[in-house]
C-alpha cells in the first residue's frame, strides 16, 4: 500500500470533524494582500561583475503575502543574500500568484518567467497542493514540466521544500497534523523528483515561531523571509560557485 493510501485509510475516517474544521477555518482565516511594489530589482548594484539572473516561480509566499512591501519578500531577501555570499550583483524576478497550484502555475506563471532569461529559478509550491489534495501524479508532472522549460533555456533549477503544514498555527490541531502528514509525503517525493531531474532541494530553514510568522499565523514575517532566504542561501551558493 503505498503512504499516500496510508494518508487516506487514516484521514477517511476523520472526515466528519475535518471537513467543518477546515471550512470554519477557511472562512475566518485573516487574509492578507500580496507585496506592494515592483515584484523584481537588484541587489548589491554596486559590486563588481555581471549580475545574477534570480527567477522565483510560486505561490502566495513569491507573491510577498506577510509583508508588506516587495523589497521585504523573499525573492528580494535571497537576492540579498546570495549577492553577500557570491560577491556579485543579483538581479531578482518574483512571479507568484495567491493560492496557486503547481499546474496552474505552469499554465499561468511558467509563461511570465521564460519571458526574461534567467541563471537560477527557484521553485516555490506545496502548500496550495497539498491542502487542494492534489494528485500526487499530477503534482510532479506539473513541476517536472516547469523544470524541464526552464532547463532546456540553460537554467539552473532548484526547488524549495514544502513547508511543514503541522507547525501552521492557523489551522486547527486536527488539520495541522493531516496537512503536515500529507505535506511531509509530497516533499519526499519532490526530493525524488529532484534528483531524477538533476536539481537541487533546498530544506526550509524556518523556526515557526510566532516572530518569525506575520499576523495570520500561515505566511512568514519579514524576519521569517529573511531567515528563510539565509538558509536558502546557503545551501545554493556552493553550487553556484562550483559553475561560475
């Protein structure tokens, strides 16, 4: 039997308290804007060398919910980031859409993304999957599509970890521990599709504590964009370093 028949001989039964946990939760849930500003920039303009092309391709997290401003989301963050450690301008792209799905993604922002060459994209889903019980099947063939676009135009693609739904304060006790059950097994499988794919996963170095969440218990704060970039950060720049 494979672990997601495992998830759904456990969860089948529970329905009855989900299912009105998850639509009390889905009505009362503070929802907070995108970013505002200009979802793209460059950081450390004033260092020597040609700039890094920084593409980020995603969901509500790409898009700068929980922060107010572009230049706080995380896209700018890792751009940030990266310039310190390489030594080297960053120019960054953020193309994210609020609730989007991998396949929807593909559709709607994978065009946006090839419309400027890029070095390194960086691919941001999980949580919209995991919660809108995606297929597991369609989930990788949608995020192979867009790896596989991205890489035959000569980027380098890496993926980031599905946040750990059980730590997502929003959501109720029940909900937290299926959605991170659930979440855990569509991020072991974007671990296997990496290395089938030849790219990178990056965990999420995220404490989910409440100073490093925003206001709605569900997308990170500023320091949470930072913190998370810093680890991101981290573990592409041997890479990068490696092709210069």
């Amino acid at each position: 039997m494979s672990r997601h028949a495992l998830w759904w001989l456990a969860t089948l039964p529970l329905l009855p308290l989900a299912l009105p946990l998850a639509l009390r939760a889905r009505r009362t849930a503070l929802r907070l804007p995108i970013a505002q500003g200009e979802p793209s920039g460059i950081a450390a303009a004033h260092l020597p060398g040609a700039p890094l092309r920084l593409l980020l391709i995603g969901e509500s997290t790409v898009a700068g919910v929980g922060v107010s401003r572009f230049d706080q989301s995380l896209a700018s963050c890792l751009a940030a980031a990266l310039a310190e450690r390489l030594g080297r301008p960053v120019r960054w792209r953020a193309c994210g859409e609020n609730g989007i799905t991998a396949s929807q993604a593909h559709e709607r922002l994978l065009p946006l993304g090839l419309a400027e060459p890029a070095d390194l994209a960086l691919l941001v889903f999980g949580v919209n999957d995991t919660t809108h019980l995606t297929a597991s099947k369609r989930w990788q063939q949608a995020l192979a599509a867009m790896a596989d676009a991205l890489a035959a135009r000569g980027c380098r693609v890496a993926f980031s970890a599905v946040p750990p739904l059980q730590h997502f304060s929003a959501l109720p006790w029940l909900l937290r521990q299926l959605m991170g059950w659930r979440a855990g097994l569509l991020d072991a499988e974007l671990r296997g599709l990496s290395q089938r794919l030849g790219a990178m996963h990056c965990a999420l170095d995220l404490p989910f504590e409440a100073h490093y969440l925003a206001e709605d218990g569900y997308h990170p704060s500023a320091l949470g964009y930072r913190q998370w970039a810093a680890g991101l950060a981290e573990r592409l720049t041997p890479s990068l370093q490696r092709s210069a």
